[in-house]
C-alpha cells in the first residue's frame, strides 16, 4: 500500500469520468484515497466528501485535480491549506496562476496524467 495519501478533487460516481477511474484504480491497487467533490455519493466504498464545506483534512501528500480552471479558483486557497507535497494537473486542468501558487508555497507541480501515472507505475 503506499503512503501517498491522494485526494481525488471532482469526484464522482460518473463511472464515465475520469476521476471515478482514478477512484476504481485506486481502490485497486488499495492505495489510500479520499473523494472530494460537489456530488453526494459513494464511489468504491468511500464517502464523497463534501467541497463546499473545505473539511480538515490531514496527512494528504497528493491532491489529483479532474476540475477544470474555471471551477478551481475559490478552492485554492482550501487546496493549499492541506499541505500537499504535490499537485496533479490532469489534462485539462492546467492553471498558470495555480502552477505558480503551488510552487511559492513548495509544493511539487505535476502536469500529467494521473491514469497513466498510475498504470506505468509513475505514481
């Protein structure tokens, strides 16, 4: 199991969309998630938290974006206050002003896929 405990930020139970993906390929591999999105549900056992309420959360080393720019700027400041040790930009999701963010506070700027990480052994 690895210790790089990955918030997945657009969770859904879509099993259309990419972040359920990313979900299912975490569950499989068991390593450690948690969803965060704006939609109530489940995916793979585990509570989609609510966004919009920015709830504490600790120990997160990884946080994989599947919201695009337009819909990420009132949750940076939430995203950063965890301390992640690196963002995932997935495709789609790229944003300079983030990128530029993250880096001032040190925090590790991946843009990449997170799928592809995942199944190449990358992650």
């Amino acid at each position: 199991m690895s210790d790089k405990k990955t918030l997945i930020v657009g969770a859904t139970t879509n099993p259309s969309r990419y972040a359920y993906y990313a979900a299912s390929m975490f569950s499989e591999r068991d390593m450690e998630f948690v969803p965060i999105g704006i939609k109530k549900g489940q995916v793979f056992g585990r509570e989609i938290l609510d966004l919009k309420e920015q709830p504490p959360l600790k120990g997160i080393h990884t946080i994989t974006l599947y919201i695009g720019p337009q819909h990420q700027e009132e949750w940076i400041d939430y995203l950063l206050s965890l301390k992640p040790k690196r963002i995932i930009f997935n495709p789609g999701t790229e944003n300079p002003d983030f990128f530029r963010r993250a880096k001032d506070q040190g925090v590790e700027v991946v843009p990449a896929c997170n799928l592809v990480m995942l199944s190449t052994g990358q992650f």
